[in-house]
C-alpha cells in the first residue's frame, strides 16, 4: 500500500502511473508499462519502482452550497 507521504509531490501525473528511481520521477505513462518503459530509456540499469498516482476528487457537498 502507498503511503501519503510516498504521493506527495506527485500531484501533477494524478491519474497515471509513475516509475521512480532513487525517489525521483524518470518515467510517466497511462500504463505501468509505458512508464516503466520511458524510465529504462533514460536509467536502463536501474529498476524502478512503479506506483499509480490516484485522482483525489473533493467530496460534491463541498463544492455545492445548495446540497
């Protein structure tokens, strides 16, 4: 399970998947794969670790005063 602290910073790739290595960003994609990927091209010796970076929605009766 992937902690709050593990997401934080990530905020812009809300939605895809993200692969770090040494806790920094070298690769994004829609899938793990693709991510995976687009990290080997630039740091082909190391494995990176994968994590989804999930869309944070505020709750609707916070956004409708009516509700």
């Amino acid at each position: 399970m992937v902690g709050d602290q593990e997401l934080r910073g990530l905020e812009p790739y809300a939605g895809r998947w993200v692969a770090l290595v040494n806790g920094r960003v070298f690769g994004v994609g829609w899938t793990s794969e693709e991510a995976r990927l687009a990290s080997k091209r630039s740091r082909p010796r190391e494995e990176p670790r994968l994590l989804y970076v999930p869309v944070v929605e505020e709750a609707m009766d916070e956004l409708d005063p009516t509700a």
